[in-house]
C-alpha cells in the first residue's frame, strides 16, 4: 500500500484539457504546445475541515518536509541543502516609518546560496533525478544559476549556465565555484538568452530547470513552500497583503496556488491580497496589468530596454503571465513599478533600521509598498508581509556605489581620536 | 517568584577567586585584572540526571530559545534577527574523499549578516541593552564589524567597528550599510589595533562586544549554541571529533564549556575531542598547543608577520589561550596548520562536490581535517564535523583569484554551439 503522505498528482494543460501522468517526461502539452499545470491528489482534500495541518514528513530535511504538497515522489532522489525553514522578522521601526500596522519580512536571503530560488531548485534537481537527466540547464541573471549550479553539485550532476553579460561579480563568481559550465552571453536580454538555452537545450539533451512555469511546471512547486512556512509562523492568520518582487511572474503565480491549497485544505479563512513590484526600468508584467493586458499579450510582448539595478527581476518578458494575472486578479491585488533611487533607499533603510543587508530586487518590496500607501492602494494600519529575495552580498557593487569612500585612518591615536571626534 | 526557567548566573573570577553578581558592570576583575568567567546557577543542575532536554524557552526567537543557558536575564533586551537554527549537513562526497566514516558541516554562513559571530553579537547586544550601552565597538577583520553593525543597526544602538586595512570589500560594504562607523585603520595586526580600541573605548565610554572572552565575557557565550543545536541534531550522539578554525582562541572555550554543561546535565555521556585549525601563515595558536606554551606566552606572543587568504581567523594573538587552550588539553583534542594552497582546494571541493560556497577561513577545517587524517590523529572511520564558519559570498575576490575568467559568447546559435562544445 503507498504512503498516503507520498503525493499523486498528474499534469494537465488547462487550454486543451489533455491530462498526463506524474511519469510524463513532457515539459509542454504535446497537444497543443500549452503550459502544464500540476494537479495534486490531496489524500486530506477529501475531508478539508478534518486537516490537522499543512500535510507533512517532518523527518525530511529542509523543505521537503513538506513532501506530501511537492511534485517529487522519489525520496531517494531528494538533494537538500537545507533550504527553507526562513525567519519572518518583525520590522518595527520600518513599518511605523510606512505608516502599516504590522510589517513582517521573511527573510530569503537566507537560503543555502542566498536567495529564494533555492526552493525552487531544490525541486527541480530532485524531479532531473527522477527522471534520470545528467545535465541540467538554465537562463539566470545570477540567482537561479547560482542555486541550479549548487544543487547540481551536491546532487552530482553537471549545469549549463547561461548568464547576460550583466551579471554582478558576487554571482557570477559564485555560480563559478560550484563547478558549473558557464556560457556569458554578450546581450542583455532573459528573453533572447532563453532561445538560445532552448534551442542548445534541444540539440544537446539537456534537462531544463529554469523557474518559468512555462517551460518547467515542477520547479517553481518549490516557492509554494513560503507560503506554508508563512501560514505555520502566523499561526494561520496571514497578513492583508504579501508583496512580491517580479521577474518572470512565476512566483506569484505559485504563492497564491499555495494560499488556495491552504483553503481548500480548512487550514485558513482569508488570503492576502498579492502585489507584485517591479522596477521602473523593467515593468512589463506592471504594465500588463495596470493596462489590462491579455495573458497573450503579456507573454510576447518584451519591454524594449532593460534600465535598472535590480538586475535580478530584470525579466524583459512575463514568462508566466498565465499564472501570475490571475493571482493579482483572483487575490484582488495589484502591482506597481518604482524607480531605482527608490529602491535603493529601502536597501539602505533595510540595514540601518532593521539590519537587514538585502540586494536591490529584494528592497523593491519596500519601495512598492511605499508607492501602494502613498497611492492609497494599502491602508493605513495594514498588516503586511514582504518577501526578501535574495542577499546583498551577492552585488556587493551596487551598494557600494551608494556608499562613500571609507578612507584608511594612520594607526595613532591622535588620528583614531580626530576620526571619531569628527563624526 | 523568578521565572526557574531565566538564567542566574553569576561573575568569577579564576585567578584570584573574587566573584560579583550578574548586575556587574565591570568587564575584568577589579581586584587582579583578570578575565570573568560566567557560572550559571542552572536550575536543573540540582538533579542532572532527570534532564529531559536543554534547558529552552521554545518561543523565543532566534537562539534566545536557549535563554536558560545565556547570560541575558531581560526578555525585553533580545534583539534576534532569527540567528542559529543553522542546518547540519552530510557531506557523503568529501567524507568518503577524506576517508571518515561520516562528515557533517554545521552551515554557520546561513547566519543573518553570513556568519557564526551572529550568534555571539545577538547575545553581546542584549547584555548592552541590559546594561543601558548606547555605544559598542569592536575589533574586526570584517565578520565581527559586519555582525555587530546588523544586531546594533536593530537595536538602534551605534556601532564603532575598527577594521585593519586588509578587510575585504564585501565585508567593508556590509558593514557600511548598516550604518556603522568604520574605522579603517592603516595597519594590518588585529592586536595593534585592539589597543587602540581599547584606549578609545576607554576615553569614549564605548561598549566592547568583541568576541574575545578577555574583554567581554557575555558576547562569546552565543558560541555554546552551536553545540546545543549540534547536539540535538544528533539526537544526544555527538561525533568523535569537532573541529573548528581558530582565530583568538574563545569559540573553542566556549565549545567545550558547552560539551560540559550537556554532560553536566546528563543528556550525553561521551564529548567529542576538539581540533582548532589555523593558517600557516598566522598559527599562534597551533604554535602554542604544539610547543606546549604557558597560557600566559600564548596569550602575550603575537605572530610576527600575517600571511593568509583566511583573513577572519588571521588573530596574530591567542585572545583567549586562557579558555582555549584548556579546551584542546581536556578534550584530548589537537592543533593543526594548514598552507592556503590547501585551503583553497578544499573550498573548491567544498563548492564543487557538495554544493556549499564558505570563505577560506570555513574551508581550513577540512584542510585540517585532511592533515589530521593524514598525520594519523583523526583514525579512519571517524565521524566527523566540521563548523562553517562564514560565507564565500565575503571574500569573492579571493575565490575569484582561483578561477579562471569567463569569456563572453557572442549571442548567436554557432557561438554557442562552439562553446558549449568545446567543453
């Protein structure tokens, strides 16, 4: 008899209907092209009201405790690194700045390789093994590489990288040591990068763990994960709103799939509101939907000139505008874009308020919820959660250009006591 | 009636015998001017062995959850920034390469700012809020600086944090953020420039929190929670052997303070002996363990001349040989240099093989480890663990310089083809 903990579920293409087994080794709908959409068979789903929690293995390690809700069923092909399992601070002083009533960030920079996308990861390199790839591969302006590259790793298999030539520093060096292939693209564009990764992908065989939903459905199940963790450290009571930043619009998509699943299963009455911020200098999936743009529309329509140093959700195409407009339509949220200077001011209140060193598409949280009380959008008094995404040692440059030069003091003490006297 | 769950503790002072109540202010004996020792009157302790767990307050945050065992006594001081709780992972590869019979890592670079002295500055800052501190101050080569800088930032204290000239850039900016004072001083020995801390801290009224037991007796008590954590990890089994790399000498007192308070307790029976592992080319500590020195010459006789990538263990002076070199001697533990060649292969193999980026200074453990299995001391078959102590994402330029260049790629389907091909 199978563990009733071990999940089931199947692939199904919500455009045409075909359904596939979890075996499938389909990335797409061989039917019509279209994007696969993971159905779970919930053994607690048949009596939602009776579900004493989040459906768990707690003696599995990091995230896959929560097993029983991810698309892998292989535990011996599970890698972790101990991904998960974040905090969520209280922002007191941040969050009184903003005027909200409660401010709480969950702190993802703390994953294994310093950013949320090592949940995802971790799924995506437990489902390669399960089907038995040896090379997986991925289009990254540093985060996903570095987390496909570091899982890869501990998992033994090799990684095909493609960077733009943007990458910082801190990424592109630490995508380097974990021994993976790196291919530094000379262009600027997540987009065109990815039809090269497609296209070297389908000549040469390799397995592709990218965290678009489009070309991957398993990979982002791991963001689910936050929510879970979010409901447990709440209590079960969420926030009125969760704020996202945005790339390619995947992770909203799966965040409020996971606040469904949450209801479905009796464990919450209300879900947040979504809002997904972008940077001014890449808002494609902002102007989708404050322009009501159709899921087409904002699946092909590239924003022309990448402009911001929030290189990290500079995705020129809303790669998963399938799931992501409905989350903000279905969650009653929004979105909003918000200059760099902005952004880069929350990175710095970030630290010196609530110490908390976060790179620059984490602080767009904050600077669109800034922009979404000034709107009015989020009222005053409001609870709300932002997602820190990833870790400002990972672009050490950008900060440092808002910074001043720290000058080199003679080792006296006359000069220590001018030095500090001055400030 | 008192909390029997709060600590109660209280000052002594080992040469000499005087002892004072927690209220203290003074940060060294008055009497002879020698170092505090911190005696916990545990509540347990009258009957250890009906111990059923670690003595823990489980909705603390952070590490506070061990607050029974931590010299703060004010729940109203905490400032936790979800500190601890860091994952201990099985590194199959490395360990089968280095021929032990298991090898786990206890990930410190999942730390908050990126490294253990996380959890040693949580506790200094409390004890400075306790003690009403406006200011603290520090010695760093960059982890110290960054960690003190985060826990005041959040406390809204102010942070003095002297840095030798050699401080890396990832660091020197992460301290930036936070809104610290850096003073960056033009000399590169960690024992010059703590006289001149001291002297200023002295004349400004300045709160040390360095993690050195000879100055502060409360900031180094954080460092017990790794055991602790350790230890419920391993369900009460700890490994034979724990190594650790050294810098002045005070983690690996507080480490074996830790291994018997659990014995103390009854909740384990057999203690791990410990290994400290230094560069070679700054070894005071091995020097004093190998040669047999007096606490007394191992706490006076700086290193001549600093030559090593591990910057954040580059202490040209055994701080705290009063605690450390017991440590090694009781424990039945060892010392052991390693050359920076070393170091850097093993945190090559720790990236490549096992998926975990740390900075030189994490990565001398293994080279020690390999040493220490080489020589003999460590048998094969041996468990083993090993601390991490900080994160690669610290110190990129350093990794940088053992990795080759990535070229740019033209973006065009036979540049790629060629390039991926070529591999």
């Amino acid at each position: 008899m199978p563990d009733p903990r071990m999940p089931d579920f199947r692939l199904r293409c919500p455009p045409c209907g075909r359904s596939e087994s979890a075996d499938s080794r389909s990335s797409r709908c061989p039917e019509c092209d279209g994007s696969w959409l993971i159905e779970y068979l919930f053994p607690a789903a048949e009596s939602p009201a009776r579900a004493p929690g989040i459906p768990q293995i707690p003696r599995l390690p990091g995230l896959f405790r929560y097993l029983p809700m991810l698309p892998v069923r292989d535990v011996a092909a599970i890698v972790s690194l101990g991904e998960g399992g974040t905090p969520l601070l209280r922002a007191a002083r941040l969050g009184a700045r903003l005027g909200v009533g409660s401010l709480t960030l969950k702190d993802e920079a703390r994953n294994p390789t310093g950013s949320f996308k090592d949940r995802m990861l971790a799924v995506g390199i437990a489902r390669a093994r399960e089907l038995s790839h040896h090379t997986v591969a991925v289009q990254s302006s540093g985060n996903v590489g570095a987390s496909a590259a570091a899982y890869a790793a501990a998992a033994g298999l090799s990684a095909k990288i493609f960077v733009p030539r943007t990458v910082p520093q801190g990424k592109l060096v630490q995508i380097a040591m974990y021994g993976a292939d790196l291919v530094r693209v000379d262009h600027p564009s997540p987009a065109f990068i990815f039809e090269l990764l497609l296209w070297a992908s389908q000549e040469l065989g390799w397995y592709i763990v990218s965290t678009t939903a489009r070309y991957n459905p398993f990979v982002l199940e791991g963001a689910k994960t936050i929510v879970y963790e979010l409901a447990e450290q709440t209590s079960f009571v969420l926030p009125d709103w969760l704020i996202a930043p945005v790339g390619g619009g995947g992770n909203l998509g799966l965040l409020w799939r996971a606040l469904l699943e949450l209801r479905a299963l009796g464990l919450v009455q209300r879900l947040p509101r979504l809002a997904g911020v972008q940077a001014a200098g890449c808002a494609p999936f902002v102007a989708a939907v404050r322009e009501g743009r159709s899921v087409q529309q904002a699946g092909t329509q590239a924003w022309p000139q990448i402009d911001t140093v929030a290189g990290a959700i500079a995705d020129d195409l809303v790669f998963d505008a399938h799931v992501a407009l409905p989350a903000i339509r279905d969650s009653g949220g929004t979105a909003v874009a918000v200059p760099d200077q902005e952004t880069l001011e929350m990175q710095r209140a970030l630290a010196a308020d609530e110490g908390l060193f976060v790179e620059p598409a984490s602080a767009v949280a904050l600077a669109g919820l800034r922009r979404l009380r000034q709107e009015g959008t989020i009222e005053e008094g409001a609870s709300v959660c932002c997602l820190l995404t990833g870790n400002g040692l990972k672009d050490v440059a950008t900060a440092a250009a808002s910074l001043p030069d720290v000058p080199l003091v003679a080792p006296t003490r006359a000069a220590i006591a001018a030095r500090v006297r001055a400030r």
